[in-house]
C-alpha cells in the first residue's frame, strides 16, 4: 500500500506540475460542448434533451486527450522500468496510473459537467442523475483508457490507435449513462442504468489493471 | 552468508531475434562482472533480464541457490537497476526527482555521493547530462540493494564525478555487494570478472 500511494503522489506532483494536461482536457471538453447550440441552434427543448449526450460523449473525448502521456513519458525517459522495478507489482502500477488519471481528469471534467450541462439547458430532474453516473462512469473511462495506453505503448501511431482501442470499450458506460439521465428526465427511475454502470465498474476495478499491467511489462521488454 | 548470482544457459529474445543463448556466468559477493562486446550484442538485454525486466527464454538465474524468476517482487527489492536512460523528470527538482525512488532520510547522503547536495532544490530541466546523469547514480545509495546493474553508468561523466562513482562501487563491493555492468568506457572496477558477448 505505502509504494501504491508514493507512485499516486508521484503522479499526482507531476500532474500539478505539468496542469497543462488537465486543463487541456477541461478547455476541449467545454468548447467541444459550447459547439453543439451553435450547431444544432439554441432551442431550450432540443438542447435539453440531447444535453446528457453531448456531456457524455465531450467527456469521454475529453478524458483521452491525456491518456497518450500516461505511460508515454515514462517509457520515453526510462522512468517505466523503475516502476516496474518498485517493487509494485505491474497491475498495481496501472491501477495508481488510473487513479491519477481519474483525479486529475475525470474528476475536474465530472466538476464541469455540472455548469456545462445547465448551459445546455438540462432536466432540473435529470441533472444529479446525470452528475450521478458520471462517476462511475469517469471511473470507467480512467480505467479503460490506462488499458488502451498500456497496450499502444511503443507502437508506431500510438496515438491513432488508442482512441479506436478504447472508444469501443466505452459503447455500453455512454448508453447506461446517457440512459440514466434520460430516465430521469421523463420521469422513470433511473436506478438500473445507474447499477449496470456500477457492475461495470466493479468488473473494471480488479481486470482493467491485470490486462494494463500484462500490457506494461510487455512494453518493457 | 556468501551470496553468489549464477546464470546457467540463459538466453533471450529482442523482438524476433535471438540476442543470446546458453549465457552461464557466476559472481560471488564482493564482485564484479563486466559485459563487453559490441553494440546490439545484447548487454543491456542481460542487465535488463538480470533486473526481471525481460523474460528468460531458457536457463535459470540464481541468488544464493534461489530462483530469482520465481518471485520477481522480492528479486526487485535486491536489485537497483541504472539504464541508459537517466529516468529523471525536468518538472520535479532534484530532490524531488530522488525522493519518489526511495527512503526520504537517505536522500541528503544520495545527494552527497554523487555532489548534488548545492542543487537539491534545483528544477532537473536545468541540469547538464552530465548531472543527469550523477542523479541518476545517486539511486544507486538511495536504498541498499546488493545487486547493482549498470548500463553504460560513466557516459558523459568528468574525470571527478568518475573518481566520485568509483568509491561507490569500492564501498558497495566492500559492503558484499555485488556490479554488474555494461560499458565501453574504462570503469573503476578493478579485478572485475568479463563476460564477452559476441
């Protein structure tokens, strides 16, 4: 536990020194979605309906924009072999990777959800759903994404390829979560949506990190 | 206790190619191996295989009689592996770039050894290659590890930060640990055993 969290720490310090990351992906995510009244024009009711939507999937591209540095530099500056010689165990690695990744992007994007989805005139029902599955549903989105960058790790057009790795992966968290606030919004319970989101998740947790750390140490070779 | 490291037949892939195969070696505690040959002979696929980076195609790798590949947790708390990349990030001082690898109280003495102490609190980004480099070295005193793996170690070092390393080594040596190191540089291990890779 104690070498988990000084890798945490570690990730966390070189985020804060290096907030372009985060604020990149925070920037994207709220022009991304500030496009959509422009396009689709600023109808309360069509912009309210299709709000949920548009912060799930500005999220989602938002949350990859850092994953391409998540193991990148190490691998580039030699860093990654000392991880892997930490004394953690691969998986383990990953899984601090993850957790980083989430507090330095899902979480501030899940933050921004929030204004953003009332600009985009939003449920008043459907808002805490929708902030609601954003949570696991972020989670979700730092645990898939550290598997696609373990994977591309090295290769040639790393970058190309992880979103078609990984956006795939995220096909069921966008409906669950798209489908939870949508409930809300008319009426019904948006219980199911929101425990298939969480079932997900309590899948993703303990395989996520075996398959990034499989891929990790195969990277290292 | 005599702690003795043995390779038996080893032999590893990089890629689809066959680096090397049927490698035996043995150094006893207090020695010293150093791997010569030319480049792409595979000295820093051994190192890296000795460290549990890379898989062992074949053979067997000992410490003390014990299979090292059997648990690679406890094999990475006796080794301190120093590549040929410095694994140094410019963001994060000096200080800081030591204390994620390791014992903070051990951080001041780390320094010392390889003349950082001035430049603690020094951003890495305004580092030479050669100071990247010393910080690197210095991980080797951040935690005790009786394995040291050096690849190309001296590269872009003056003659005094070279003196500075050989006293590391001599007192590592001396403390029964054991260098092996990969270099085409003169380095100060004197009565070093060599392994030659074709």
């Amino acid at each position: 536990m104690g070498m988990f969290l000084i890798v945490l720490r570690r990730e966390l310090r070189l985020s804060l020194r290096h907030g372009s990351d985060t604020v990149a992906a925070l920037l994207f995510f709220v022009l991304a979605a500030a496009l959509f009244p422009l396009a689709i024009g600023p109808a309360p009711e069509t912009l309210g309906r299709m709000a949920p939507g548009i912060v799930y999937v500005c999220a989602l591209l938002a949350a990859l924009l850092p994953l391409d540095r998540l193991f990148g530099a190490d691998l580039e500056d030699g860093s990654l072999d000392h991880l892997l010689l930490s004394g953690l165990p691969a998986p383990l690695v990953a899984l601090a990777k993850s957790a980083a990744h989430w507090l330095t992007t899902g979480l501030p994007l899940l933050i921004a959800a929030a204004p953003i989805a009332t600009m985009l005139r939003i449920n008043d029902d459907a808002l805490p759903v929708l902030l609601l599955g954003l949570l696991p549903a972020t989670l979700l989105l730092s645990l898939f994404g550290t598997v696609g960058a373990a994977i591309v790790l090295g290769a040639r057009r790393g970058g190309v390829l992880l979103p078609l790795l990984v956006l795939p992966l995220t096909v069921p968290v966008l409906i669950f979560g798209v489908g939870a606030a949508d409930a809300a919004s008319g009426g019904l319970t948006a219980r199911p949506h929101l425990l298939l989101l969480a079932a997900l998740l309590a899948a993703a947790i303990p395989l996520c990190p075996l398959a990034a750390g499989s891929a990790l140490r195969s990277a290292a070779e | 206790m005599c702690r003795v490291l043995e390779a038996d037949g080893l032999a590893a892939f990089r890629g689809e190619r066959l680096v090397f195969a049927g490698l035996s070696f043995k150094v006893a505690n207090g020695g010293a191996l150093l791997l010569v040959g030319p480049n792409g002979s595979g000295k820093s696929t051994l190192l890296r295989l000795i460290a549990g980076l890379v898989r062992a195609e074949a053979g067997r790798l000992l410490w003390g009689g014990q299979d090292v590949f059997a648990d690679l947790a406890e094999h990475a708390a006796r080794v301190t592996y120093v590549g040929h990349l410095d694994a140094i990030k410019p963001g994060l001082t000096v200080a800081e770039n030591l204390a994620v690898w390791g014992n903070r109280v051990a951080l001041e003495p780390a320094l010392a050894a390889v003349g950082l102490t001035q430049l603690a609190d020094l951003p890495a980004k305004m580092l030479s290659a050669g100071q990247r480099r010393r910080l690197a070295l210095a991980r080797l005193v951040l935690r005790p590890a009786a394995i040291w793996l050096l690849d190309e170690p001296t590269l872009g070092l003056d003659t005094a930060s070279v003196e500075r390393f050989g006293s590391m080594l001599a007192q590592h040596r001396a403390g029964g640990g054991v260098v092996l190191a990969a270099t085409h540089l003169p380095l100060p291990l004197p009565d070093a055993g060599e392994l030659a890779l074709a």
